[in-house]
C-alpha cells in the first residue's frame, strides 16, 4: 500500500508545487485541469506536460487555449484562419506566441506549394534586386524568366501536433481527452 501512496505522490507533487506559485486564472485553470487528469491516467500523463506548462507566461496559456478550442472543430487539429495568408498580419507579440509554440512542439507548420500563385514572391524578387542594384543569384534565372502564374507559391497552416492534443487534453482535464488517450490523425 505504501509503495503505490508514493507513487502517487511523486507524479502530483510537481504538479501541486508548479501550480501553487501561479496566480494567474487562465494558467490555474490549466494546472486544474493536469491535476485533475493525473489523478485519473496518471500513467499516461507525460511528466514533460509539466515542463511545457511551466513556460506559458499567461498570455501565451490564454492565446493556446483558444487555438485549441479553434482547431477542436477540424479534422487533424488544424487552425483555421491562422495560415501563411495571414500569419503576417499578425502582431509582434501573436508571432512570437506562435513561434514559441512551435518550439516548445505542440504546434507545427504544414507546408503546401499552391501552383501559379507567386505573386508576391516575384514582386518581392524584383524589388530585392532593384534595392541591391544587382542581379541576385544566377541560381534564381528561372524567376526573372517566368510570369506570375507560372511560379508556385509556397503556403503554410498551422496545426497541433500529436504532443500538442495531448498536452492540451491533459491540461482540460480527464473531459478533455478520450478514454483510450489515442489523438486524431
């Protein structure tokens, strides 16, 4: 009986210390959540939760929780709406939120070259070439002979990974994953 007291108590104790500092609601709501998913699996939660959890700031924890909340409606958890289109429209600091996630693995970028669509690549080449008052690298011939309908554009969507769905529904509690813990493709 004791060994299994400690046992559980070794996978709640960081938990119960890493959430005990925090005074921010949305990052409390989070710790809840992870809490309340270790008592019930505690054997399929990842302990690296802990440490992804631990390096929200509370804006990067609020900005996630509706990311996931927005691609909980797709197949394969994909953000719709947050894609290379308007990915620099975004503000400064909603980069860096997105970029952060992507380091930390829990969100990915999916590439897509869309056939004929280059506008804005070519125009950017052109201008890139008239501000260096030089012809850019030979290797980039076949830009300066092609139209803007011929060249590909290079697209992107972002999307949580498999890490990603799982920390997320481990983070809304035993609700938020389902009982087998397997994630959608």
């Amino acid at each position: 009986m004791r060994k299994s007291t400690e046992k559980i108590a070794i996978r709640y104790i960081p938990i119960l210390e890493a959430s005990s500092v925090e005074s921010d609601e949305s990052l409390q709501d989070l710790w809840a959540g992870l809490l309340a998913t270790a008592s019930e699996e505690s054997d399929s939660l990842s302990p690296s939760f802990i440490e992804t959890l631990k390096q929200l700031t509370p804006a990067e924890a609020r900005t996630l929780s509706e990311f996931f909340a927005l691609a909980s409606t797709t197949d394969g958890y994909i953000l719709t709406g947050v894609d290379s289109s308007v990915s620099t429209e975004l503000n400064a600091s909603a980069r860096l939120k997105v970029e952060a996630f992507e380091r930390s693995g829990i969100i990915r970028r999916d590439y897509d070259l869309q056939p004929g669509r280059a506008h804005n690549f070519i125009t950017d080449f052109y201008e890139a070439e008239e501000k260096a008052k030089t012809k850019l690298n030979p290797l980039f011939n076949f830009v300066r002979n092609s139209s803007k309908d011929e060249l590909p554009e290079l697209t992107y969507q972002f999307g949580f990974t498999e890490y990603g769905v799982r920390f997320m529904k481990a983070c809304k509690g035993p609700e938020g994953s389902n009982a087998s813990g397997k994630v959608a493709d």
